[in-house]
C-alpha cells in the first residue's frame, strides 16, 4: 500500500529540489546554519562547528578556495 500517493511524491520533490537549491548533491548531507557538510565521516567536523571550534573562522573560509575538480 503506498502512503498517501501523489501527496508524498509532491513532498519528496520539494525536498529534493530544496536540497539541490542549497548546493546539496549527496547523503547524508547534515545543515547546520550557513554550512553543509558531507557524509559520516565529516560528523567530527559538525561536531567541532557545533562546539564553536576557531578553525571555522579562517579555516572553512580558505578551503572554499581550493579547486574541487568538478565544474562550476
């Protein structure tokens, strides 16, 4: 039995399209304030964010700037 049909296919579009919106293109993708951050090997990373770790001042801000490989 599907669970309300059409309605849960609506939602599960406007989520997806949400995510690609905000720059998501994978999971687990965690969001948390301005930040993305990727699989479950980065929870130690969303961990020190949550913990306010010093690093995330100049540290994330430079690693925006590293070539990722993939076209922009």
């Amino acid at each position: 039995m599907e669970p309300q049909g059409a309605a849960v296919k609506a939602l599960l579009r406007a989520n997806t399209d949400a995510a690609a919106a905000r720059g998501v293109f994978g999971v687990p993708a965690f969001g948390v304030d301005d930040k993305l951050f990727w699989g479950f090997d980065a929870l130690p990373m969303l961990r020190a964010w949550m913990e306010g770790d010093a690093w995330f001042g100049a540290g994330w801000e430079a690693s925006a700037q590293v070539a990722s490989g993939l076209p922009g």
